[in-house]
C-alpha cells in the first residue's frame, strides 16, 4: 500500500508545481512588468526589484496554491483514469478511497500550513512591500513623476514635458511653492536634473525664471532670471505611513482593531470579513481537492490543457461565491463566519458527493 500512495504522490506533486509556477507568472505579470520597468526606465537597483516581487509573492500565492492543488488533482487523476490504471488497481483488490486517500490528506496538509501562511506571512510580506516601496519613492522622488502631470512634493506642484528617468534629466519645467497666506512663487526653467538620496532630493534647474506677486499689490509682480538655480527638499521629516491597510494586519492586529473598534462601537464587518477569509481560502485548496479527484477520473483524456480549463473554470465559481460571500458579510446579510465559507462548503459538499458516486 505505501509503494501505491507513493506513486500516486509522484503522479499528483510534478503537474501540481507546474501549475503553481504557470498561475503564478500569469498573476504576477502585471508586477513583473511594473518591475522591469522600475529597473530598465527608471534605475531603480535590481536588487530592490527582486525584493518588491518578492515581498509581493506570497500575496499571490494565496491565490494561485488552490488554483494548482486543483489542476495537478485533475492531470493526475485525468491520466491515471485515461490509461486505465484505476482500474487496474481496484482490480488488485485495492479501493478507490485508498486511491485517493494520499492526495486528500496531502492538501488536507497544505491547507493547514495555508492558515498561518494566509493569516502572518503574506500580510506581513505585503507590509514590508509597501514599506520598501515608500522607501524608494522617498529616494527617488521621480519615479511617481509622469511626463505632463502635476505632481505634489512637499510645498511644490510640479509639472514637466519631458522627462529622461534613468538619468533623472528633465526639460520644460513648471514649479509652484505653496505659500501660506500668499500667493504661489512660479518657477520655469527650461531644463533641470534630479538629484537625491535619502535625506533629500535635489532639483538643479537652468535657465529659468522666478515670478513672484506682490503680498500687497497682486497686480505687481517681479521677475528675477537665472542661469542655474538649485531647490533643496528635505526628506526626513517624512515618516513612513504607521496606518496599516487591512491587507497588511496580521492576525493578532486584526482583532486587536476587532476589539477596539467594538469597544468604540464602531462596526467591524469589514475586518471580520478578511479575518474569516483568510481561513476560507486556506481551505479551498481541500475542497478543490475533492471535487477534482472525481472530475479528473470523469474526464479521462485531454491531459494538461482540460486540467488546467477545468482548473480555471473552477475557481472562477468559487471566485464568485467568495465575492458575493464577502459582500452578504460585510453588508451584514449573513454572519461574516458563515459568508465566507459558502464557496468551500458548496464546493466541498459536492466534492464528497461525487467522490461518493464514483465510489460506487
């Protein structure tokens, strides 16, 4: 019996990362471009960028761990039933629940290890993303700067043609300096650089003008040309945000918020919506698990691509169920604990069904 679990483990595992790596790359391609473009556009070093895609990894593999624990079920049922090996085995005398029972308990496993990974790992690699992002934008203060858009830096609104990133040249420059109780100081230059570090940036403009109005007369105004001129923004005084999204709370931040919000009488369907959710989709990967077991021995041929249709298909019902779970949660329809398990239970529940049938 453990020769036969160990071959089916070895049938179920290879399709199963193949899978994980294929949805991982499909939901982290949109960061991957971002990242590339971060690093070839904007020079930010690429050490930071393997540290953003890192740090936003875990994030997707909430999501894409279920999504591969149900198509490797499938391929590895689908062939196992296509090439009649089933049959065979339960010819030896060997039940289909003993078939099946290494790949349940597996992703039994993995959604108990998906509990803590979903309620500490990711929201604390998400925060440490954000943060790491904040950080390099306080570096490199053009990287949020958009050719022909006003961008706001401190007391300046500034506004730029065109811009080189990786080089941080920029030509056709407009500058605003907010003043309290006054009127804005506008300054144009033709052509500026951009140079900065962790304490401050540095704009170095050239060939420009400063125009200010009179505080007393608005009408007059004086003009004041030059050849270069350099603004200094100090970048210190600007702490990183301490308010965390509710992506970014861990567990016991969450109903510590839960607590308090409570104590202040403050709703908290919101939170306990994500608390609860959390879970739930640790254990999709075991319901997707046993509603894959009979769909891939029923579908027999069409290997990877019906594994991975089917997969696809799945989970976009289960999406579904899980959104409008979330919102009958935090509309306060149903309670938030049951809300978000409609998703595992009606596809568990049909799962064992069919699991049941094919027994039979």
């Amino acid at each position: 019996m453990k020769i036969l679990h160990r071959y089916i483990i070895t049938e179920f595992i290879p399709p199963t990362f193949f899978a994980l790596f294929i949805f991982t790359f499909i939901l982290i391609m949109e960061r991957l471009f971002d990242s590339i473009n971060l690093l070839l556009s904007k020079g930010v070093s690429l050490l930071s960028v393997i540290q953003l895609l890192g740090y936003v990894l875990p994030s997707t593999l909430i999501y894409t761990i279920p999504m591969a624990i149900l198509a490797g079920t499938l391929i590895c049922f689908g062939r196992l039933s296509s090439d009649n090996e089933i049959t065979a085995i339960q010819a030896s005398g060997v039940s289909l629940y003993s078939i099946f029972s290494p790949v349940i308990i597996l992703s039994f496993v993995v959604s108990i290890f998906l509990v803590s990974f979903n309620e500490q790992i990711a929201p604390r690699s998400y925060n440490q993303f954000r943060q790491l992002y904040y950080q390099i934008v306080q570096r490199n203060p053009i990287l949020k700067l958009e050719e022909r858009t006003f961008l706001e830096i401190k007391d300046y609104r500034l506004y730029v043609e065109k811009i080189k990133q990786k080089k941080g040249k920029l030509s056709g420059i407009i500058m605003y300096k907010m003043e309290k109780d006054s009127f804005p100081t506008l300054i144009t230059a033709q052509r500026g650089n951009i140079v900065s570090n962790e304490q401050q940036v540095v704009f170095q403009l050239f060939d420009g003008s400063i125009q200010q109005k009179d505080k007393q007369d608005p009408n007059k105004y004086s003009i004041t040309y030059f050849k270069n001129y350099d603004i200094s923004l100090d970048l210190t005084q600007t702490p990183p945000p301490k308010v965390k999204r509710i992506r970014q709370m861990e567990k016991s931040e969450l109903l510590q918020e839960i607590k308090r919000l409570k104590r202040d009488n403050i709703p908290t369907l919101s939170l306990e919506v994500e608390y609860h959710q959390r879970r739930s989709l640790a254990f999709a990967s075991f319901v997707f698990c046993l509603i894959g077991i009979p769909l891939g021995i029923k579908s027999r041929k069409g290997g990877k691509s019906i594994g991975f249709g089917l997969s696809l298909g799945l989970f976009l019902l289960y999406w579904f169920l899980l959104v409008e779970g979330i919102t009958m949660g935090e509309r306060g329809i149903a309670p938030p604990l049951f809300s978000v398990w409609i998703p595992n239970l009606t596809i568990g529940i049909a799962g064992i069904w069919m699991i049941y049938r094919t027994a039979k």
